[in-house]
C-alpha cells in the first residue's frame, strides 16, 4: 500500500490546553476529532505543508521555527499506510478560527484520551502527555 505523509499540529495554549477539530461531513472518518494539520504536497516538506494548513484550516500564521517535533505514529488504514508527524507548537499569531466548517475545542491532555480520535492518533497521546 503507499505510504501517505501527513503532519499535523499539537497546539499548546497557555493553560496547557491543546486544539482539536473534528473532521467534517462527508470526509472519512468524519466526526471524529484530529489535530489540525493534512497531507504533504509532492516535494512539500513536513513543515512547509504544516504551516499551510494551519493558515487554510484556522487562519493561523506560524513559521518552520515555532514547530518542535513531539511525536509519531503509524497505522496501516484500508488502502493507505499512514505516517502522521506531530508538531508541538506554542507560538502563533493570529486566533484560530475554524475556516472549513469544522467544529473545534481546546482540551486539557488528559481529555484528549476521552475524545474519539482516529485509531491512527493513539500511540500519540502518551507521546503528547510525556511532553508536557
Ligand atoms: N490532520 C489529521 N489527519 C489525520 C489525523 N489522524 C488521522 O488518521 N488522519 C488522517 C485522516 C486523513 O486520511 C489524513 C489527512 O488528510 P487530509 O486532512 O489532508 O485530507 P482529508 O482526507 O481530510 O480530505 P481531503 O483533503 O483528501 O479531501 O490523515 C490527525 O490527527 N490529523
């Protein structure tokens, strides 16, 4: 199966709280909550592609510098190997605002193993909580 690349955003506010959105109607898996974030374009870069959907997704600016690498996970789905990078990052410009009509909310890291989240993103959590 090919190997898809997406890198995605563990947003850090000041309470220690991180952004979920959930995944909208009429994509796989919809409902469930993810960290922002989406697949490479070709030649793009992990962190190129993770500043450009931070801004199309939630209108944030942030730059290669602010992204500090916090985790991986793996996860074979139907008819793709998934490998999601995650990125913590606690400086940005801008407030996020849900730009492609998905809902969104901030949640302590403990919450985060109570949300229904794509099988692909557990291994990430005790990643995230060992960070913090
Ligand atoms: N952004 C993000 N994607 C995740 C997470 N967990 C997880 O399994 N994924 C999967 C879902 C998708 O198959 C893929 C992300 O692709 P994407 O967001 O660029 O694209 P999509 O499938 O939502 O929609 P499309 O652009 O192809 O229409 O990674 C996560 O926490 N964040």
């Amino acid at each position: 199966m090919p190997l898809l690349t997406v890198a995605c955003a563990v947003l850090l506010n000041a309470d220690g709280h991180v952004l979920v959105t959930d995944r909208p109607a009429g994509k796989d898996m919809a409902g469930l909550w993810e960290f922002p974030g989406g697949k490479l374009e070709p030649l793009e870069s992990p962190e190129a592609a993770l500043v450009r959907e931070l801004q199309e997704e939630l209108g944030i600016e942030t730059s290669p510098a602010c992204l500090s690498p916090c985790g991986f996970a793996s996860w074979s789905y139907e008819k793709v190997n998934l490998l999601l990078l995650a990125f913590a990052i606690r400086r940005w410009r801008g407030t996020p605002v849900p730009r492609e009509g998905q809902r969104m909310q901030w949640v302590p890291v403990n919450g985060l193993f109570r949300l229904d989240m794509p099988p692909a993103d557990r291994p990430l959590l005790g990643q995230i909580a060992a960070i913090l």
